[in-house]
C-alpha cells in the first residue's frame, strides 16, 4: 500500500510539473507604454498563427495576455454594433446604426447587474468612471433578446 501511495505522489509531482506554464528561451522582454504593452521571446520553436479574416489565433509559449472583444454575436446581424475604447477608463461609447428596441445591461465581472438603460442615439455614452478597475460585461438586447455581448476592461 505504501509502495502505491509513494507512485501515486510521483505521478503527481510530475504531472504537476508538466502543467507549469514556463518558457526557456534565448532572450525576451515585457514593455509598458501609456499606448499598450509589448511581450516578446527570441527562441520559441512552436509558433503558429491562424486567421480566418476577422479573428487571430496565435500560439506559442508566450501568451501573456489574451482579450476578447466581442465574445457573443448573433451570426448575419444586420446592424452595426460597437463599444469603445477598449480598455477605457472614464466613458465607453456604444454606437449603432439602428435603435429599434436597444437596450443595455452592464454585469460585474461575479454576474452582477450594474446598470441598464435603451439606447436612444446612434452614440450612447457609458460612465465608467465610478467603476472599479475590473472587467465588465455588456449585453445588447433588441426586443428583450440578446443580440450581442461585450467584454470591456476598466484600467
């Protein structure tokens, strides 16, 4: 039984070894600017990009940030429907070319309903300057269904 047990915890320390995220490369560097960041490595030998015309996919070991945008969208919408900027700090604007029945909810990273309100103008502007750094969550909905969903980071 003792001898089972001591497997066990082999097996375990090396799968947990595995599993650790980590890079051994011949150089890199992190940037940060007031624009954006730069993550670099010299060295990866695995590094691949994907592209379908709208969406990028970039594998590799160095991943040290990953942001969606838009996560839900209703294929073939026939409207625009935008939030920016993105990170923001203090206004999001959201625009659209169509106000049929819009409205909006904004979620808290837990799920919880921060604010709601229908857009009246091609342009709605969203105070976030009360808001924690955090991400947020906005849902659009046309005629109480959801028709798009937004991820939005409040530095």
């Amino acid at each position: 039984m003792q001898r089972y047990f001591i497997l066990f915890v082999f097996f375990l320390f090396f799968y947990m070894r595995l599993s650790a995220q980590e890079v051994i490369t011949t150089a890199g560097d992190f940037q940060l600017a007031s624009t954006g960041s730069l993550s670099w490595t010299l060295g990866e030998t695995i590094t691949e990009t994907y592209s379908n015309g709208f969406n990028f996919l970039t594998q590799g070991f160095n991943q040290s940030q990953l942001s969606a945008t838009s996560i839900h969208e209703i294929p073939g919408l026939s409207y625009k429907l935008e939030a920016f900027p993105n990170p923001t700090s203090d206004f999001l604007i959201l625009q659209t070319d169509q106000l049929n029945n819009l409205e909006y909810q904004v979620f808290g990273l837990w799920g919880e309903l921060i604010y709601q309100d229908k857009l009246y103008s091609p342009e709605t502007k969203i105070d976030f300057r009360r808001l924690t750094p955090s991400t947020y969550f906005i849902k659009i909905y046309q005629n109480k269904v959801p028709v798009k969903q937004f991820k939005i980071v409040k530095q």
